[in-house]
C-alpha cells in the first residue's frame, strides 16, 4: 500500500509563520503547500471567525480533528495544522511516524505577526494575554509531537523555510 503522507507538518502557536513559512517551504522543494485551516473554511464554506460565532469552538475543534486526519492522509507536500491541533490527543496520536517541525516563536515576535487577533476568534478579547495563555499551554504539547524545533524570532520566512529544507535532507 503506497499511502500518501506529507513531506514535513508545521505545528506551532498563532504567529509562528506555519502559513507563510509553508508556503515559501513548499515552494523551495517544489511540493504542494496544504493548510488545514483553509481545508476547515472550504468545506464550511465560511471564515473560521464566522465558525466560532455560529457553532462554537467545540464545533470548530470537531471541523479541525476530520480535516487533520484527511490532510495526513492526502497531503503529498507541506502541511500547516491550525495552532490549537494539538490540542487533541487524537490529532497527536495521528502525528507519530510522521515530520513535525515546531516553528517556535515568543510573544514580542507573535504579537507583531498576528496583528493582535484580527480574525483570529481565541485572540478577541485582551489578545496580548490570551496569546501568552495559549503559547504556555500549548507549548508542551508542540514539543511532545515535534520531531525538530525552528526558533523563528527574527528570522525571515526564507531563512525558515531554507533551514527546514535542511533538516529533511537525508
């Protein structure tokens, strides 16, 4: 059985480049580049802000759990989880066998990418805060998946996505 699998999974907290250094990643070793939040808006056919408002979270993390499943078993390329998979054992579980690369950033860094929450629902009340709250609680479950840690701050998505490349190398 020749199974499809992603070439390397990016993991990390809102802000760390997962989208943008997995596009540029995926464009240096010629591969597509996949992102489950853009798999979880396709098939709502709605903005992931639009599905906590009318669903909830825990609609959204039941969205999240069928979309990483279906991504690691198709996706041929670069994956980018949402910054909360992690949260769900099953999703953690789905990552053993595979290349996860933690894209480590802190909180000066992370505040400056996201732009303090716009459409970012976790992140709409008190958003430096809730950021931080977020990073500390998911921060271990991103090393217990990760295969390789990328610290971010302050490097360029090339530069990432260049050292990412080399860490595949055989």
């Amino acid at each position: 059985m020749n199974q499809t699998r992603p070439v390397v999974v990016l993991v990390g907290s809102p802000g760390s480049g997962k989208t943008t250094v997995g596009t540029a990643l995926a464009a240096l070793l010629g591969v597509e580049f996949r992102d489950t939040d853009a798999d979880i808006e396709r098939l709502a056919g709605k903005p992931i802000p639009e599905i906590f408002v009318d669903e909830g979270e825990a609609h959204f993390r039941t969205l999240e759990r069928a979309a990483t499943a279906a991504a690691l078993a198709s996706c041929a390329g670069v994956l980018a989880l949402g910054g909360g998979a992690v949260l769900a054992e099953e999703n953690r579980a789905a990552l053993i066998g595979h290349t996860v690369v933690h894209l480590s950033v802190e909180l000066p860094d992370a505040v400056k990418r996201v732009g303090l929450g716009a459409g970012r629902p976790l992140l709409a009340i008190n958003p430096r805060a809730t950021l931080k709250y977020l990073m500390d609680q998911r921060r271990p479950l991103y090393a217990e998946v990760a295969t390789a840690t990328v610290v971010t701050d302050g490097h360029g998505p090339e530069e990432i996505a260049a050292e990412i490349a080399a860490l595949l190398k055989p």
